[in-house]
C-alpha cells in the first residue's frame, strides 16, 4: 500500500468547554483501500497521574458513556458499521483510536469528538470498569512471570511510573470516582494533544471536517521539522538501592531470572545502533541471538531465553535485560553465563556477520510494520509525540542504513556495563 503524506490543517486550536486544546493534525491520503484510521490522543496519562491507574481507568472510561449516549448506544453504533474502537490511557497519552470505512469517515469523526469532549464517566459504569480491571490483575498476579517481571521493572524504574502496573492496583483503583475521572480528563484536555488521520480522504476534507469537530484553526505538524515540538526525553529514575532481588513465587515450577540495566531513551542519537544490538543479543526473531545461543543452545539451561538492548525504550530509558526460565538448581550456572557472555561481548564486540544480519532483519522490519493503514497511523501518531518521523519508511530505514558495526560496537561499550547489572530472582515457592 503507498500511502503520501498531506498536511491536513494549520494554525492552532483554541481551549474551551466543547474544545480541546493546542491540536497537532497530520493527514496521510492512501488510494489503495478504501479505509480510514484516526488517532486523536492527549498528553499526560500515568506520568502525570494523581491517583496510580487514574490514566488507564480514565481511558478506559471514555467508551462508556457521554452526554449524549450511554455505552450500550456506542457499542451499537461502532458494530452496526463495523467500525474499531479503541479508548485507553497509557504512560504518556489518554484517548481515542477508531478504524472504519472511508464512507464512514463523518462517523468516526463524529464519534470520537463525542468521547473526548463529552464524556460523562458514569458511576455505573466506572464500577462495572473497576471491578474488570481488578480481575484483569489479579489474573496477571496469577502468573509467576509476570509476577517476576513486575519485580525487575520496580527495581529498575523506581519511583517513576514505569516501576508500577499502568493498571493501578486493587487499592488503588478503590479510591477512584468519577469525579477524579472527570477532573483527570478535563487536565488532559488542556494540556493539547494530537490527531493523527491516514486513510482514503483528501488533506482538504480531513481539515475541514475535523475543525468542525474539533475546533477551528488546527496547528500543523511540520514534517520537515521533524524535531519541533517532540517529547523529549526525561531523567533516568534510580531505582532501587539493592542490586539482588528475590522474589518468592508459589505455584511456579521454574526460576525466572532477569539481569539488566537502563540504556537510554527511544529518541537518542545511540538509540538505532542499540537496536542492532539488540537483535545480535537476542531480540530478533526468538530463535538467535548471544544469549540464547549460550543459555538455551550450549548450556541447555531452559526453553525460553531473550535478551533486548533498549526494551520499553520511550520518553524514558529502555533497558538492556537478559531473561531465563530455568530450573532452580541451575541459578549459578545461569548467572555466571549471563556474566561470562556479557565480558565477552563488551571485550572481543560483535562479528561484521552478526551486525550484516541484525541490521537485514531491523530493515526488513520496517517494511512489515507499515502493511496496514491502523499500523501507518500508530506510527505517524508516534512520530507527532516524539518529533521524529517514525512513520517515513525511507528515514526508519537510514537509522539503520547509517551504521556500521564500529558504531554499534561504540555505543554498546557506552550504555552496557557488567557492574551496573540488577538481578531480579523469580524462586519457586510453595
């Protein structure tokens, strides 16, 4: 599918009560498939959140009822039409994602001006959201590995929110009304954020359409100043003091062993050269990689090995992690092979063979992220966040077209270090 960008709007949206406020619009038109992907997101979600979950359950709200319709109307609207719809608040973002028919493009226009600017956050139906969010944790709590994951994340990011379930926690979520709901919203409101449109629809009609919805006078993402008004990126949380943490896990049958550090954040000049190496440590396709070679291959310590060089990289830091599910009797030769691998990596670097396929895989890649419009505008709404153009497949690809394996060598000998490594110990328990 060929998709061409258009600027759809320009100028700058004013608050109010039926507004939102300081909008970014990007329109992409496709004529390949007649169909419409729209984002519109605002800035804030759990960074900024009062209450720990106030961002996800908020999100998760804006489906459930406005001024004008309750959520039973809005599920039939979207299934009568077939359209997608998806409301949700995360890390940095609150709102709306909807996937239609170009012919309904008005509707889905129409639809999410409705969620955003009209939710009414009903109290039953905040109830209904609470309790299915506290069986959805408690369902993760149920298994060791995520309970092993949550562990590692904490001893890394804390006391940033990264270090904590977006979804809140069973107490937390308790001490949520909707009036927090309403008040977190009406802040991200005002804070402004984005739409972002791909799909079969001329850059003149998405415009107008859109200030009609939205408010007059949108301000236009400028591509060929890529860096303008991108996130940037925030300090590097402490975590926490110790450098061992160990977890008990009843009802687990194997160990599960993490060990890692923070790198940097997605939007770093070293952050490319990192995902290279990231793939030649095992974060490719599951099949490969140092580690994986050396923990499950040679040592055959266990079935599932991986390992990232900037995993969960955004605003904040990613992480170099290696992951093992092991027995629990293999933890010192598990450990000391962890160890052992990464001395050898950071002394003898990486072969030009492993860097020519790392970076074959990556370029490959970014072609297959891109085979469906909702994937075009996922991206192009990344890129208007972070102000870089994720979304051009020709300027993803010279990330990776521009290194070599000296710099990738460089850059991993920067950010990865065995004395800056946490261990995270999942140990079975009764």
């Amino acid at each position: 599918m060929t998709v061409q960008p258009t600027v759809a709007a320009s100028g700058r949206a004013h608050s109010g009560a039926d507004r939102l406020g300081g909008e970014l619009v990007v329109a992409s038109r496709s004529a390949a498939a007649p169909l419409i992907s729209l984002r519109v997101w605002l800035r804030g979600g759990a960074a900024v959140e009062p209450l720990h979950g106030l961002a996800s359950l908020c999100g998760r709200m804006l489906g459930e009822g406005t001024s004008r319709s309750d959520w039973l109307e809005i599920a039939n609207a979207c299934e009568t039409r077939g359209i997608g719809l998806s409301t949700g608040g995360g890390l940095e973002t609150v709102g709306v994602a909807i996937d239609c028919l170009a012919e309904d493009f008005d509707r889905g226009v129409d639809l999410a001006a409705e969620l955003l600017l009209e939710s009414s956050f009903p109290d039953e139906r905040l109830e209904w959201q609470r309790e299915q969010t506290v069986a959805e944790l408690q369902s993760l709590a149920d298994q060791p590995e995520v309970r092993a994951t949550w562990s590692f994340l904490d001893q890394l990011y804390h006391p940033h929110p990264l270090s904590r379930p977006l979804l809140g926690s069973p107490e937390s979520l308790a001490t949520i009304d909707s009036a927090a709901c309403r008040t977190f919203h009406q802040e991200s409101r005002q804070r402004g954020g984005w739409i972002a449109l791909v799909g079969a629809v001329d850059a003149d009609t998405a415009r107008r359409r859109l200030e009609q919805a939205f408010g007059s006078g949108l301000e236009t993402w400028q591509e060929d100043d890529p860096g303008a008004d991108g996130a940037g990126e925030t300090a590097p949380p402490p975590g926490r003091d110790q450098r061992l943490c160990e977890v008990a896990l009843p009802g687990s049958q194997q160990m599960h062993l993490f060990a890692g550090h923070l790198t940097v954040a997605r939007t770093h000049d070293d952050a490319a050269a990192l995902e290279v190496l990231g793939v030649v440590l095992g974060a490719g396709n599951g099949l490969n990689g140092r580690f994986p070679n050396r923990l499950r291959e040679r040592e055959g310590l266990g079935y599932v090995a991986h390992a990232h060089a900037i995993a969960g990289a955004g605003r904040a830091p990613g992480r170099f992690l290696v992951y093992l599910g092991t027995a629990p009797e293999n933890r010192a030769r598990a450990e000391r092979a962890i160890v052992e691998e990464l001395e050898r990596l950071l002394d003898g670097g990486i072969t030009q063979q492993e860097f020519e396929d790392a970076r074959s895989y990556l370029l490959g890649r970014e072609a297959m992220r891109r085979e469906t419009v909702a994937q075009r505008a996922d991206l192009l709404s990344e890129a208007i966040f972070f102000g870089r153009p994720w979304h051009d497949l020709q300027w993803a690809r010279r990330r990776y077209e521009s290194l070599d394996r000296e710099s990738v060598e460089a850059a991993m000998r920067r950010w990865l270090a065995v004395e800056r490594l946490r261990w995270t110990v999942g140990i079975p328990a009764d």
